[in-house]
C-alpha cells in the first residue's frame, strides 16, 4: 500500500485519519507540534514526527517520499486567517518540492453555501466568533483555488455540527458540491475518516471543496 504523511495528527480528525489508513494497510508519518504530547499516537504503522504545517521546509522534510498528506491541521493560539493561509501555501509549496501529488484537507461545513453564492458563515445572524474562524478556512480556500500548482488538492467539509468522536464507523457517506447538503444533521469523525482515505486511494474530486456527509 502507499504512504500517508498527515498533519494534524494528534487533532481528532487527525487521529481517525491515522487509524484508518493503517487499518486499510498504509504506512502513515503522523505529524504534530510536539509528538511529547501525544503518548499513544504511535504504533503499528505510524511513525510520530515534529512538524511545523504553516512551515514550507519543515512541510517538504516530512513528507519527503510520502504517496499523499492529509491537512486536518488547526490552532486556537493564533488568529484563524493567519493559520490557514499560511498553512495553505506551506503545504502546496512543501508538497511539491517533496513530489507529493495529492492533497486532501478537513474543511468546515460553514464555508459551504446556504443559497447560491452565499457561504453560511455570511449568513444573517451567525455568531461572530464562529465566523472569525470560518473565515480563516474561507481564505485557506482562496489560497488554493489560486495557487498555481501541481499538487492535486481537496478540501472536504463535514456538515456544520459537533461531530460525534464516540460513534462506530459506518464506511457510509455522501458528498455534494460546495453547497450545504440537505438532512446532514450529524456525522462521525470515523465516517470522515475514510471520505479522507477514499479520497487518497480512488480519488474523485479535484481542487474543489467539497461537502460530505452521512
């Protein structure tokens, strides 16, 4: 099978993606700030590293022979625009000088539209603090969608809920385009973990985002 390189690994996003990339038979390098905080992490399969996603060469060091990254990368400490966009251009930069090729990134159900062309988070009444960091992820978007690049990149976004980290994975899932999907009033972490890893192994969007959902 192939390897896996997956920033944000120690996130639960991150987590679920490592756990089913090495149940599928993948080799995966979980990358965190400090692999110190995460005990656990490691094991069969799963080699824990330092990494800095918002850091172009520390991105290419780590993912140097990797098949594909996984971005679920996030941080709380630092304003969201400014994380996102610079962990945007780091990956792309990072992956194509390391020959990555495929990119899938955890997007956020609030950047999807509501009404054509009309992001939820724009929508009258979403509360303010939610939108700051929607819109870090907005402009993680615009990042991409303009970058010139060779690296083939998703972004796939979970309806906008608290996804459930306790429930058993289903391997059922749907996807749409960039706009909200009806009923989607709850999905796991587990089921976006393998939209994640069928996006790498059978990949079927590019350069898009796109929502997912059970």
């Amino acid at each position: 099978m192939g390897r896996i390189v997956v920033f944000g690994a120690g996130g639960r996003a991150g987590r679920r993606a490592v756990a089913e990339a090495v149940e599928r038979g993948h080799r995966v390098t979980a990358v965190v700030r400090d692999p110190a905080a995460y005990p656990g992490l490691d094991g069969p399969g799963v080699d824990v590293v330092a990494g800095d996603v918002t850091d172009a060469e520390s991105v290419a060091a780590v993912a140097e022979g990797h098949d594909a990254a996984i971005g679920a990368a996030a941080r709380m400490d630092m304003p969201s625009t400014e994380f996102f966009v610079g962990a945007a251009h780091a990956l792309l930069t990072g992956l194509e000088r390391a020959g990555v090729a495929r990119l899938v990134l955890v997007g956020i159900g609030t950047t999807l539209e509501a009404a054509p062309g009309v992001m939820l988070h724009d929508t009258p009444g979403f509360p303010a603090e939610a939108r700051t960091f929607s819109l870090g992820h907005a402009a993680e978007l615009d990042v991409l969608r303009t970058a010139a690049t060779p690296v083939d990149w998703v972004v796939l976004a979970p309806p906008p809920v608290f996804l459930d980290d306790e429930a058993d994975r289903t391997g059922r899932y749907r996807t749409g385009g960039d706009a909200l999907l009806p009923d989607a009033d709850s999905f796991s972490y587990a089921d976006l973990a393998v939209a994640l890893i069928d996006e790498i192994e059978t990949p079927k969007h590019s350069r898009s985002l796109t929502a997912v959902a059970s």
